[in-house]
C-alpha cells in the first residue's frame, strides 16, 4: 500500500509508516520517481517480528488443511491481476509485459504447490521398532522465518518462500528489495484478503539494516535470502551464527556449450533469449557460450545478428524485446566490465554500450554485447556480469568444456546443445552445477522440483521451492512410544 507516494510497512494485520529514511523508487527506463520506500529501523522490524511471533501458536495449531484455503484464494485474486501486476513489476523493475507475466505464472505455481500440505507434510512411522515399541517422525513448524528478497523477480521470488512457510505452520516477514518494493506491497494487499489471521503475513521495507535486524533478532528462526554471491555468504554466516537456520541463493555464471550438431537455427533463439531476456538480470541468464570444434563460426555469426537485432526500449511498449538493466550504477559497472573484458583482449564485435532510446534519453539502457575471444582465465570470465553481455569462448572437445564449467565457482546452471545423447548424458552427469539444460536455455525448475544451485551459487543445505521447502520450513521430531498392555488393563 502507498500513502502519499510512500509504502508502507504491513504488521500485524495493519498498514503502517515506517520512520526513519526514504529513498526513491525509479523506473528504470524513464527515471521517473514512481514511489518512495522506507529503509526500516531495528525497531520496525522487532515490531513486525513480535506480531509474527504472537499470531504464531494459533497459526501453528491449525489444521494444515485450513491453512491452505487461505492459499487457494490467493491463487484466485492472483489469477485475476495477473496483468496489473505484471505491469508493476515493468514499471519498477524494467522487464517486459511478456517477461514479468511470466515470472507471476512461475510464482503462482509455488502457491499451486503449497496447498498440497496436508500430503507434502506428512510424516512416517514404523511399528514394533522393538517388541511393543512403535516409533514416528511428525513434522512442526519452525517458527518465525523471514525472506529477503532481490530486486529482479519482485512477484516470483518472494513467492518461492511465503507459501511453503505459511502452509506449514510458520508466520513469516517478507523484505522486498528496496530497489522495487511496489509488487510485493500490491502482493500483500491481495493475501490481506484472504482470510489469514493478523501477524501471519508482515511486510517490512528497508535495506541493509532492516536486514541485520532480521538476521540478528532471536524470535526469528530461519532466512530465506536470493541475491549476489557476497551477500548471500554474509546472510548465512550471520544466520548462521545466531543459531538461525538458513538457504542463500546467490550469484551465477551460467555457461551454454554448442557442439557441432545442434540445430543451430534453434540454438540461437534459445542462447539469445537466455542471454538477453531481462536484460540479463536473471540468476539463470546464460552468460557464457563455450562453442566447440566446427560449432563456432556458424554460431558467433548467428548470435552476433541476433544480438545486433534486438529491440531495446520500454517494457511496456509493444514489441520491445529488451528493457534497461535496474539502475545508473548497474548500467556503468556493466559497461565498466566491457571495457575491462576489451583491454584483456576480447573483441565486442556487438557493443551495447552508450545506448540511447528515443524518448527515453534517461533510462538505463544498454544494448545485447558479445564478446568473443575470452580467454577462461580472465576477469570477465569469473564475474558475474548481471546483464546483458555473452562472452564467447572456444573448446575443442566437449570434455574441454566441461572442465572450463567445473573450474568455476559458480555452479547455478549449464545448458548443451545437442543431438548426441550420448554426449548429453555425459554432460549432465560430469557437469558440476545444480540445475542442467539439455537444448533448453534456462534450466529453471518446476515449483514442484527444488531450484537447485551449487559451489558459491549457494549456501545451505536445502534449496527453494518443492519438497526441500517443506524440509526447510518444517522441524522433524520423533517419537518412540511404548503402550504395555498390563497399563491397559488397570483402568
């Protein structure tokens, strides 16, 4: 909710301005101040997290199945501003309407897959572990838990975390990104809506110390945290060392390999929507292409014109195949990153940089930049560039690719263009990252599958979405019980 162009905190059940400093909400591709978000004190987010901590034991008691039907109704109000939302998440974040409808659909299915509590929470047992004694594992609640997240996926990520939580029991604290905080706030107003009990769902704006405030407070339990690599190592240590429990998406290389075979007609849609869509603001954008053998030349050549070819402008204006990256800074430590890729001795036979957009001279816009002849070792190589730059390197065998991919370390997602299954099941079983695209660019999984990142991609034990959700929202206890039939037969 926004009053007099500021959002406002959502706790315990009631819209609230948060004191302290506020900082502007930008539209990326057209600079105008859309809103302004409040960076939350200590005090603000102590005052969320008593409000979860009391709605807690009622929640908790509750049976799963009418925890859910909460869910079912904010799959219904979602369904049905699905086209306001997205327009929201383009004026803030700059993706196209076609981008950030379908990031609503990916977060829409994390609710889908949540109602199906009563049955993903179920526990085991086992009788007669010895005579007469049975033994069960039940599955409670954790507590108090938070997610922080970025600012790329406004709708979706958030919605990687807040339908496990509440259907398992837990009351949770989202933090949107600062950055674009609007879809979340428009989010919240819908789940308002929905029959939960006050201090169940609480949003709290802010930044870094809005942050450590989550991460240090001892009623909260656990952190569910998307964003760079260093962030996401600061988030788990931090949660870490206050005894929280905690899952840190962060940052990304993501290479795609080419061997000679691949349709490449196909391939270089695929790589160009993968490279390029969102700006390349993605944690499954592919930032690298590996070429191998013969597979280069045709391939460069593709990529460079449908690189070149790209439409840039505003996400809301038809046709627009590309909005800007998220802020001025993005945009000049993106092209700072070019320049160091050209001086290290790559080529940008496609250079996006010094974009400009016809009615839009102050939007942060860059244009598709491919650089070839990067050497593995090089800055630009193990950066995570976070935009729309694909760096094109060469291998000789398929099994020279796969060692330039496990000397990264990053380990989100590689993809391989093919039509060889022998080399596709050779890829996906020596690769080393979490998520593997087999003639797909964006390996993102299912809500029912978890988003599954390695090496410096992640930290923690147990990943977002699906059946590691329910694990990571829910504490296992067992019970060994032991009922004599001579105690029966006193009473």
């Amino acid at each position: 909710m926004i009053h007099d162009g500021t959002l406002l905190n959502f706790v315990g059940g009631h819209w609230a301005l948060a004191a302290g400093e506020q900082i502007p909400v930008d539209n990326p591709a057209t600079r105008e101040v859309l809103a302004r978000v409040p960076l939350s004190t200590a005090t603000a987010v102590d005052d969320a997290v008593r409000a979860a901590a009391a709605a807690l034991p009622g929640w908790r008691r509750t049976p799963p199945g009418e925890r859910i039907q909460p869910l079912f109704r904010l799959k219904a109000l979602l369904d049905a501003h699905y086209g306001e939302l997205a327009r929201i998440i383009t004026l803030e974040c700059g993706k196209t309407l076609a981008e950030s409808d379908g990031e609503m659909h990916r977060g829409v299915e994390n609710v889908e897959v949540a109602t199906g509590i009563p049955s993903l929470m179920m526990g085991s047992n086992l009788e007669d572990i010895a005579s007469g004694i049975d033994e069960l594992m039940i599955r409670q609640p954790v507590g108090v838990v938070a997610a922080i997240a970025p600012f790329n996926f406004p709708g979706m990520i958030p919605l990687w975390f807040l339908p496990y939580a509440v259907a398992c029991g837990n009351t949770v604290i989202i933090k949107p990104s600062e950055k674009t905080p609007m879809t979340m706030a428009r989010v919240i107003e819908l789940v308002e809506q929905c029959g939960f009990p006050k201090g169940v769902v609480n949003l709290v704006h802010g930044g870094k110390d809005a942050v450590d405030a989550l991460l240090d407070h001892p009623e909260v339990r656990a952190i569910s945290f998307v964003g760079s690599t260093p962030v996401a190592r600061y988030v788990y240590a931090r949660a870490a060392a206050n005894g929280k429990r905690a899952q840190c998406q962060g940052g990304a290389k993501n290479p795609i390999v080419i061997l000679p075979d691949a349709d490449m007609e196909m391939t270089t849609k695929i790589a160009a929507d993968s490279a390029f869509g969102c700006a390349g603001q993605r944690c499954l954008a592919s930032s690298v292409v590996i070429t191998v053998g013969d597979a280069d030349a045709v391939f460069t050549q593709n990529i460079t014109d449908a690189a070149a070819g790209r439409k840039i402008g505003n996400g809301l204006d038809s046709g627009v195949e590309m909005g800007p990256v998220i802020s001025p800074e993005s945009r000049l430590r993106i092209e700072r990153l070019i320049a160091q890729g050209v001086a290290d001795g790559a080529t940008a036979v496609v250079d996006g940089r010094g974009a400009s957009v016809s009615g839009h001279a102050h939007g942060n816009f860059l244009r598709p930049t491919i650089l070839t002849g990067v050497a593995p070792e090089s800055e630009l190589a193990r950066t995570e560039v976070f935009g729309p730059v694909l760096s094109v390197m060469r291998a000789q065998t398929v099994e020279q690719a796969i060692d330039i991919i496990n000397q990264s370390p990053y380990g989100n997602m590689a993809c391989l263009f093919t039509t060889s299954g022998a080399a596709a099941r050779q890829f996906r079983y020596e690769a080393r990252t979490g998520n593997i695209g087999i003639n797909v660019g964006v390996a993102a999984p299912m809500a029912y599958f978890p988003f599954s990142g390695w090496k410096d991609s992640f930290f923690g034990d147990l990943h977002a979405q699906g059946r590691d959700a329910i694990d990571f929202y829910t504490e296992k206890k067992i019970v060994v019980e032991r009922w004599p039939s001579t105690w029966s037969r006193k009473f």
